[in-house]
C-alpha cells in the first residue's frame, strides 16, 4: 500500500513542477513589464493635447518689424562660416555666423558644410538650401555672395579659431582686427559664445536667416511633400533617439537591453565609461540618459496618445529596441517603409535629415525625447508657424519620479501632471533669441 500511495504523489509533484518551470520558461516579460503597464491609456482623459496653455511663443516684434540700422555702404571684409556636425547643428552655427557677418558689417560667402567625417558624404550648403532665395530674403540684413572678388578667390580664407574661448567673448574685439587685416576670415561660432553681446540689428539677421531666409531646394521639397502627403493623417512627428554612439555618449548605464544591444554600444564607447553608484544615480536624475523605445511608449500612454494613432518616426539609421514602441503603437512609419526609388536610395545623410525637418514642422504634432539641434529647430519653426502642438518628453522628470519608486498609474499620473505643466506654461523650448512670450 505504502509503494502505491508515494508513487502518484511524487508523479503530481513532477508534473506540477514541469508546468511551473514551462511557464517561467514561454512567459517573458515585454518591453513594458518592468513599469507595471497595462496596454489602455488612463481612463476618461483627453490626451495632453487638449490641455490648456497660458503661454506661447512668437516671433518677436522688433525683429517682424525690420525697424533696424541699415547696412554701411562698404564692408569690413569676407566671412566664411565653416560648418561641421550633422544637418540641423550646421544650421545652427550658420544662423550665429550670418549674426556676426552683420555684427562686424562683413560680407557673408555662402558656407562650407563639413560633412564627410560625420556622415561620410560629401554634399554641401546648395544641396540642401535655396541659394537664390536665401540671398534675396537677406537682402538689408546682410550682404550675402556667392562669388568672391578675383584676388580674394585664388586664396583661403584666414582662419580665427574661436572653438576654444569661453565666457564673454567679444567679435569686435577679438575678431574684427583679422577682418581687417586679412580682408577674408573663416570661422566657426562656438556654443558657449552663441549671440554674446548681439546688439538688435545682429540679432535680426541671424533670425532671419534661421526662420525667414532658409528654404529647402525645390528637390527637397518635392520629395518631402510626397513623404507628407503618404503618411496617414491626422499624425504624431515623434523624434527618438537611442543609437549605439548616442548611449554611448552619454555614460549612461542601461542593463535592461539585449545582448546585441549592448555589444553594439560596447564597440563605440571608446574611453566614454558609463557612471556607476551614487554618480549614476544622480546623472540619471539629472536628465542626462536617453529614453530608451521602452520608456518612451510608457510615457506616450501617459499622456495618452492612443496606441492606435499614427506616428511618423523622425530618426536616423541604427535605433536600438525599436520594438518596445512597435510592439504597442503599430501604425508607426517611417520615411524608409513609405518612399522608394533610386533618389531616396542615394540620398546622403543630410538630404534625410532634411525630409525629417520637412515632415516634422508640417505634422500634426511634434514630440522629441531629446533636446538636440533638430529638436530646437523644429520647435522654432512650428513656433513660428503658429503650430502649438509641441512638447519635449521629459527625461529627468522620468528618472526622478522612476527613482522614487512610482509604478504603472501613480508614474502615469506624475509623468502627465510634469508635462501638462511644461504644456500650459511654454517651458523647455528654449527660444529667447528670435522669440517673445505671449500670455494667452
């Protein structure tokens, strides 16, 4: 009897433990799992649209105006703005250029846009922009040429390093002797030095450079109204970026990713060490590490943006743990999947770069996980025109309230309260230069 009794009970215990291991086993957690996520976007609310805003940004008025001191009749000189990085960085350092080509009443060259060891091509200031037009909408802010005088030609511009000086740097001062001597400098604005010391008329220029004087060529245009016009609509631009040398760059620490995931981010690190202890702690809440796919999807659901909505994905080659968007938001396009043709295929990585600007400040909404070049760009552009539909995803707001242990709806209703705030009140859009707030 004893041999008959143990033999069924150890067969229910081996069995019992099989289906346990097997579930274990199949059941793996998704991309969401760790944020305690049910797929349905928080019950009875809008989405974070349909919050109301108190303020917005505009152009301001002394620069729509033009109320501005005219252009002295003879120039100090030739300016040549040397541009390096990718397309909306370049565009950037140009608008400051044309500034100090006005500040230091130079003659502007069209630019040299150093390209080739950034994204390993070779196309230039005409590839992408309208020369014509952008020399006639500069027409009384600054001189603008595409040809220099035959005895200035032959030769290279002198070069003024500027990349090194902090703090407050004077142009007059420290610039305008080479200008004078040379009669024909090349220099490339530094970050720390952006529209130090600008009087109006310098402002002006560099604003209307940026947003009145710089049209993609009529190629570009073409090809990103066809991309427009594919794209389902109503749609959410959504900017993400969570490439191998952007976390890389960041020292960031993120265990949670695949093993490809990490070796690729492994083989660009270089002497780049992520953080670790209390350091890393206080460098994520800071806001200093990327989004992950992951935890953007999370925050989307915050602020409930539904699963089904289109969403035009605005990003370069190479994102890592794109799955943990397109596993919940399906309708995701991108500019690959809806433009074929020999054109597109050759296109290099400033002419893509190009149709992700076009698309972006023509979409329905506009959403970046990044505050980087083409992320300030874009919200100028929609800013100015008159396209509120704008908000940054807020990383340390992420981190902070990730930190002190908030889980699924209580970190839902955290992350919509913090942009909700950011959304009534402008914040986090970073256009004093060119642009005044108006109360609403």
């Amino acid at each position: 009897m004893t041999a008959f009794t143990v033999k069924p009970l150890f067969s229910v215990v081996v069995l019992t433990l099989t289906l346990v291991v097997a579930t274990l086993f199949i059941s793996r957690p998704s991309p969401l799992s760790q944020f305690s996520l049910s797929p349905a976007t928080p019950s009875g609310k809008s989405d974070i649209w349909s919050v109301q805003r108190l303020v917005e940004w505009r152009p301001c008025k002394w620069w729509l105006d033009g109320d501005l001191t005219a252009l002295q009749a003879e120039s100090n000189g030739y300016i040549r703005v040397d541009c390096y990085g990718g397309l909306n960085q370049m565009r950037r350092d140009f608008c400051d250029g044309v500034g100090i080509a006005r500040l230091l009443n130079a003659t502007l060259v069209l630019p040299r846009f150093e390209v080739a060891a950034y994204w390993n091509e070779s196309s230039g200031f005409a590839d992408v922009f309208e020369v014509d037009y952008f020399i006639q909408q500069m027409n009384g802010y600054v001189k603008v040429v595409k040809d220099l005088p035959p005895e200035i030609a032959s030769r290279e511009p002198f070069r003024v390093d500027t990349s090194k000086r902090k703090g407050q740097f004077d142009y007059i001062e420290s610039v305008l002797p080479s200008l004078f001597e040379h009669h024909y400098i090349s220099i490339t604005p530094a970050m720390s030095q952006r529209r130090d010391r600008y009087p109006l008329h310098a402002k002006a220029a560099l604003c209307q450079a940026c947003y009145n004087a710089l049209r993609l060529t009529k190629a570009l245009e073409k090809k990103g109204a066809e991309l427009l016009q594919a794209i389902p609509k109503p749609f959410l631009s959504l900017h993400l970026r969570f490439e191998p040398d952007m976390v890389a760059y960041s020292q960031c620490q993120f265990p949670s990713l695949s093993p490809a995931s990490l070796e690729s981010v492994d083989a660009v690190r270089g002497d780049r060490k992520p953080w670790t202890g209390e350091m890393a702690t206080i460098w994520r809440k800071r806001g200093k590490c990327p989004l992950t796919p992951s935890e953007t999807t999370f925050i989307l659901q915050s602020l409930s943006i539904p699963t089904d909505a289109n969403i035009y994905l605005a990003a370069g080659d190479g994102l890592m743990e794109i799955e943990g968007l397109t596993s919940v938001y399906t309708n995701v396009f991108t500019k690959s999947s809806l433009l074929s043709g020999e054109d597109f295929t050759n296109m290099h990585g400033n002419t893509k770069a190009a149709l992700d600007y076009y698309v972006s400040i023509n979409s329905d909404s506009y959403m970046a996980t990044y505050f980087g070049n083409m992320d300030k760009m874009v919200a100028a552009m929609r800013a100015f025109n008159g396209m509120s539909k704008t908000l940054f995803l807020s990383r340390r707001a992420f981190a902070e309230f990730s930190s002190q242990g908030l889980k699924g709806r209580e970190l839902m209703a955290a992350l919509w309260k913090a942009h909700s705030d950011d959304l009534t009140m402008g914040r986090g859009y970073a256009l004093p230069d060119c642009f005044c707030e108006f109360k609403l």
